[in-house]
C-alpha cells in the first residue's frame, strides 16, 4: 500500500468522487470468476440490484457487518475472521479482491483507448482520476508502483494519463507534477517501454527508441536467443511492441498532444536531436542497466535499420511483422482477448486497431476492457491480472480444512460454494492455438486467475490442486467429489511436465532459455525478466501437491512423482542462503519464501528435531522476530535482496513466519504464542484485520498488493497456531 499520499493529491481527488452507491461488481457474467465493475445511475436500477457487503468493503464504505463476539483463544479470533471474510464471498463461491499497486499499467490502457477512439464512461473516467491524485506522493509524482518514490516512468505516464483524461495543466497538483518531471530532467530520460507509449501517441519520436525488430520472431526455434524461450510476460508484450514498432504507428496529432510535446520536456519538442535518446534512462528508475552485449546488438540493429531494402532479398521487415502477429492473434485468441496479463493486453488491442481497424477483433478487445479495472476505496485502476482468484481460494480453503473451520455448520455451504467454484476453474483442455503459440500444455491445470485467461502456472495448478483435495477430504462433500481423480491425475501430468533438469520450478513454462539472456533484458526498471527462473515458491506448491496426491492415488506415475518430489527438493536446498533464508520473488520476501522452502523440508521429514537446515532457517526467522512479537519485511527486500526490517510488525508475515515455525516443528512455543497474540491484538471487532503494507512483488522491483492475505493467513496462522501449542503442551 502506498505511504502517505500527498495532501494536496487528496484534496484534489475528492472532487473527482462518484456517488459510490451507484457501483456495483458483476461476478462471472461472461466466464468463469469474471470481475465487472459497473455504474448504475438510476434508482431504480440500484434498488432492483442492492449493494451487497462486498462492493461496500472494497470501495471502504461501512460494510455494515456485525461485532464479534470477544475472542478470547486464537481459535476464537481464527473463527471471526473467517465469519466476516465469509460474508464478502461472491455468490459463485470466490472472493472478488483488489489487485493494485503498479503505476505503469492503466496509462498504457488509456493510451491505447484513445488511439482506438474508444470513450470510456464518464464515472469511470472521473474515478480512474480520483485513484491517481489519491495516490500522488507528497514529492509530487508516483513511481513504479504505488509504495515506491517518483520515477519518470510513473510520473510521465500518470501526468499523461491525467491530460488524456481531460485534466487540464493548471488544474489542482498539475503545475507541481510538471514541475517534478522539469526538475527529473523531463520525459527524454523515461525508460523504454514509456518512450514506445509517448512514440504512440506522438509524444515522442520513434527515432529515440532502440530497435525492437519482430524479425525475431523468424529466427528458428533452436536459436538460444529465440523469442520462444522468453519469459511469458516478457515475450507477449515484446511481439506487438515489435510489431507497432516495426510499423512506427502513432495516433493521429491532436491540440493535446502538441500540449504534452510541450509540457513534459525541459526544451523546445523541435529541438530534441532523438537517436541519442534511445539509452537515456534517468537513474532514479534505473534497476538493471543495459547490458554491453545489449549495447552492441543495438548498434548492429541500427545498422540494419539504415540498410536499403533490396527488391531482390526477401522483405524480412514484412515476414517478422507478419510472424509477430501472428502470435499476438494467437494470443488474443487463447485468452477470450484478455492476454497473459495488462501491459499485453493494450499493446495487442492496439495492434489489433492498426492492423484491423475498427473491426470484430478490436470490439472482442473492449468487450474485455472491464475485467481489469477494479474501484477501490481510492477510485478505479487497471488491476495485476483480471484477478487473483484462484490463487486467493486455494489458500483459503486449505486454511480452512486445516483449522478444522471448513468443518463446522455455518461453514459448509460456503465451502462447498468454494469446491464448485475451484471445480469449474480448472482448465479442461490445451489451447486452441497451443504448439503454434509455444504455449505450456494447460490440460489439467488450474490459472492464477480465470479458466478462460487459460495460462497454466506450476504453483496455481498446484494450489488448487490442494485446495481441491483438502475439500474434498472433508466427509459432507458429495460422493463421488466433483473433481475427478482422473481430472487430479491430469493436473498431476502438467506438474510433472514442468519440473526442470536441476528439480527447481519455474512459473508458467520449463525454463526455456539460459539466464544470460538477461543481457538482452531491454525493460530498464525490472530484473530478472528475460526467462522464466525456479522458485522455492513454485517448486514447493508443486512437490506438496503431488506428495498429498500420492496419498490418495499412490499408484499414479508413482516412480516420476516420487523423483519429482526429491528432485524439487534437493534444488530447494540448493539455494538456501547461508543466512538460513531463502529469497523470495513473488512475496515480500524472505519470510515469504522461507515459508514456502519449511513446508517442503517439512514434507521430506526435516524439522528442528533433525535438521540443521530447518533449525538455521526458523534461527533466522526468530532474529528477526520484533519487540511487540510480531514480523514485518518491506518491499525494498526483494528489491536489495537483504533483509530490510520495517519500523512496524505487519500481520501478513507474522502469519507467513508462524506458520514457517509451525512447517520446522520449532520449540520456539513462546516466540509463536507472542506472535498469535500480535494478530489477535490487530483484529477488529467485526474480526476484520486493517490493511497493512503490501504483500507482493514481482520481476524484484515492483510491489504488488494481496488484500486477502490479511484474512486467509491470519486464519491459517491463528489456527494451526492454537493446534500446535495444544499439541506442544499437552
Ligand atoms: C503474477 C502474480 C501471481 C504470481 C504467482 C502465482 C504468485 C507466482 O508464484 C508465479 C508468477 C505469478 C503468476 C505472476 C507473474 C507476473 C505477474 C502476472 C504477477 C506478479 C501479477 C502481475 C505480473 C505481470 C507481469 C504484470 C505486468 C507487468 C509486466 C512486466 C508485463
């Protein structure tokens, strides 16, 4: 979550405020778990489709909720929290969360919108402004994501954004947000995916961006290089980023953007020599230089890029930009038009409009405009992914088997909402497009978010996977359960297809390429993107689910699944830090993925009893432990990889670092009771827990928020916790 706004921004943003009784969220109306937001103006609308208590929470209204009833044993407190969570379940058996904290994704969204002519509804307009002046940090700019410090990316961008929406330059905080991008050096040094944005909209000169060639996507697949070998991400959003810049398209130049040329620059528009631009990245968004290897292909491209076209040599320029988009069709086409995730999905959509024109493909694209914007106490912004939906559930409804909550009465309809709703999320079959795509296999698996996003990742496919099997352990699931261990056995195929040479990992593909093709890493304010690394993360939600699988079909596969999970976790030990840690890449961060690395060791029969490895870790944990009992860790971890301690204890990872404790089998009872106490001495009295910092991160340098990771670890924490200290004592 953000640090303190800028007063001013606050100010400014309430007089962009909506009636907020007029917004309601649309739960699965086109696919599975689909989150809509949308206005209604009339009252007779609003009165034939009441708010219900989830629309109220997210938009940090009162929710109306009762107290609880003192708790007075963790238990207890385990047990209002879930009583208030349960009552924001959607009626499809999810939880609709808001997913923010980047600041780079809804500007692109905008941008293109207004590229295709698009109009966005006034109320949704007046609160994606709201959202921004909320967010404006007191230096009078927004970074990379909404708790870091200005950058010209966030500041430029957003500033944009704001003209495009209709801000005028002297309204409110404008004159001072100039002001800070003046004194940042303007927009020439803003890192290359802003520059090919700003070249979009005729904000800047296609001449001061490096080559981005979709010739690439002709060279043959067993170059090491190729971009089939990409990180996911990185590769879906470099093919119609090559392909606009293959044809240099930028909107048509209107009064407005003659004003931006004008006032996001330190000197005359006309007067800026471009070429030179290309490697001018302010340092304060600089995380990962370019590389000299980087440097010299830039030079051999500008090179090519100067050659003359000869008639009698095959136009390689119109095969890589037929190749490139093919892929992105591709691509819209395996994702119902929503894409693996945001900054795609308005690069494609643009893409789409220059290729097609206002056509069937750009009307498919709008349709799915709606699922990434989410209204949130501060006003709407463009979210991570079209959600976390899945991931969300899983976790919840293993917290809720372990605890014993799923079991009792007033639990049971919600859970078995909960089953249906993970039973229809599985993906049934392969993409359409699935060897020509170079996509992973997705029969079986279950997504991050939606079926119909379609992407397979190892951990989610793992933790629905679980959460799917702990449900259906419970003894009032129906018989036979609505997963089948057939449909178990095929998501246990995808598993064991994702497993790399070395045991470990990675996200949503084997890792395809060598991690020196982050030499190549062209996106200056991210690490680690160019291929799809393991993780202690993954590889544990992988080797636990098959271990729990084993249990109940241990005929399966059973030899690979046996030397899947070893191999999974002799690579977890590999890269254990010698401090007892391990780093964490999604969560914030060693405690996070420490959690992760004791579950497994846990699995392979390591704990504190007879482990040196489980004991030097929980050490590492319990050193961290603070004075009022609880954990916190900031962002900035992931960011330096060190430990960076927070001044205040955060809920979220003292749960994390309880339940690591509880995976070790530490004899730590004293340091687990003390951070018990912390998250029961935060719950409210409806058994609600605050907002705290943000949980998440991706790519090392960009925070990214989980909501609900307040209620389901506390829960799960405070739980097991309670049976842990019972079976200690007793
Ligand atoms: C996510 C969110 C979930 C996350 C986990 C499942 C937690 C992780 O274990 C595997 C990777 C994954 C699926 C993941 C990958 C990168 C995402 C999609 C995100 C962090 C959410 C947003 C981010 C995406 C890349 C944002 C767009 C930015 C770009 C740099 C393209």
């Amino acid at each position: 979550m953000s640090k303190a706004p800028s007063q001013l921004g606050v100010k400014f943003a309430e007089t962009f405020r909506t009636d907020p009784d007029g917004w309601r969220l649309k739960v699965g109306e086109d696919s599975h778990g689909q989150h809509k937001w949308v206005y209604l103006s009339t009252a007779a609308q609003r009165e034939a489709w009441p708010q219900q208590p989830v629309d109220k929470y997210s938009m940090g209204l009162p929710t109306g909720l009762p107290r609880q009833p003192e708790a007075k044993t963790p238990m207890d407190a385990a047990r209002n929290g879930l009583r208030f969570y349960r009552e924001l379940q959607s009626e499809d058996g999810h939880w609709a969360t808001e997913y923010g904290g980047p600041l780079f994704l809804t500007p692109g969204l905008i941008i293109a919108l207004e590229a295709v002519g698009y109009k966005l509804q006034e109320e949704k307009k007046a609160e994606l402004k709201r959202y921004l002046f909320n967010k404006l940090r007191p230096e009078m700019g927004w970074g990379l994501h909404t708790a870091a410090p200005p950058t010209v990316f966030g500041t430029v961008m957003n500033y944009v954004m704001l003209r495009l929406l209709g801000v005028g330059p002297e309204d409110g905080p404008m004159p001072a947000i100039r002001a800070k991008i003046h004194a940042m050096g303007g927009a020439l040094g803003i890192p290359t995916w802003g520059k090919v944005w700003l070249s979009i909209l005729g904000a800047y000169d296609w001449a001061g961006v490096n080559p981005t060639p979709p010739e690439l996507w002709l060279l043959p697949d067993w170059v090491p290089f190729a971009p089939w070998r990409w990180w996911i991400h990185v590769r879906l959003v470099f093919t119609p980023m090559a392909y606009l810049w293959g044809i240099r398209y930028t909107m048509p130049i209107t009064d407005l953007t003659r004003q931006l040329r004008q006032e996001i620059y330190t000197q005359p528009y006309e007067s800026i020599h471009w070429p030179p631009q290309k490697d001018n990245i302010n340092p304060a968004d600089l995380y990962s230089p370019h590389h000299p290897v980087f440097d010299a292909l830039n030079l051999i491209l500008g090179v090519y890029e100067k050659m003359p076209r000869l008639p009698c040599l095959p136009n390689m320029r119109k095969a890589g930009l037929k190749a490139a988009y093919r892929q992105i069709v591709y691509e819209d086409e395996n994702t119902g038009y929503q894409t693996v995730g945001p900054v795609s999905k308005a690069f494609n959509m643009l893409a789409r409009f220059a290729a097609e024109g206002d056509g069937e493909a750009l009307k498919l694209h709008l349709a799915k405009i709606d699922d990434f914007l989410w209204m949130s106490k501060d006003g709407l912004f463009m979210t991570g992914t079209n959600g976390c939906q899945l991931w969300d559930i899983s976790f919840l409804a293993q917290a809720e088997v372990e605890t014993g909550l799923a079991e009792e009465g007033e639990n049971r309809k919600s859970a078995l909402a909960m089953l249906d709703w993970l039973d229809k999320c599985q993906i049934r079959n392969n993409p359409k497009w699935y060897k020509k795509a170079y996509r992973h296999a997705s029969k079986g698996a279950w997504p991050f978010s939606t079926p119909e996003q379609s992407y397979t990742v190892s951990d989610c496919t793992a933790e629905g996977m679980k959460g799917v099997m702990a449900l259906q352990s419970l003894d009032f699931i129906p018989n036979p359960p609505p997963v089948s261990i057939e449909r178990l056995r095929d998501a246990v195929d995808v598993l064991l297809s994702m497993q790399n040479p070395s045991g470990g990992f990675a996200s949503y593909e084997l890792m395809r390429g060598s991690s020196r093709m982050e030499w190549l890493n062209a996106a200056e304010v991210f690490g680690n993107i160019m291929v799809d690394y393991m993780y202690p993360e993954c590889s544990t939600s992988a080797l636990s689910a098959l271990k729990y699988f084993s249990k109940i079909d241990p005929t399966y596969r059973r030899t690979e699944v046996e030397c899947c999970i070893d191999g999974a976790i002799t690579w977890i030990h590999s890269v254990q830090r010698p401090d007892g840690s391990w780093y964490g890449s999604w969560g914030v961060c060693f405690t996070y993925a420490t959690m992760f690395a004791l579950e497994s060791l846990g699995i392979a029969g390591e704990s504190c009893a007879n482990s040196d490895r489980v004991r030097r870790a929980c050490d590492f944990l319990l050193s961290k432990q603070m004075a009022d009992g609880g954990w916190g860790e900031t962002y900035m971890s992931c960011v330096t990889m060190e430990y960076q301690q927070h001044d205040e204890s955060q809920v979220v990872m003292t749960a994390w670092a309880l339940l690591a404790l509880i995976y070790g089998k530490s004899p730590a009872t004293d340091a687990i009771k003390r951070g018990m106490e912390l998250i029961m001495s935060r719950q409210q009295s409806d058994g609600s827990w605050l907002q705290e910092d943000t949980e998440g991160i991706f790519n090392k340098n960009c925070a990214i928020d989980y909501p609900a990771f307040k209620f389901i670890f506390c829960i799960w924490a405070l739980g097991r916790g309670s049976k842990y200290l019972a079976a200690a004592t007793s």
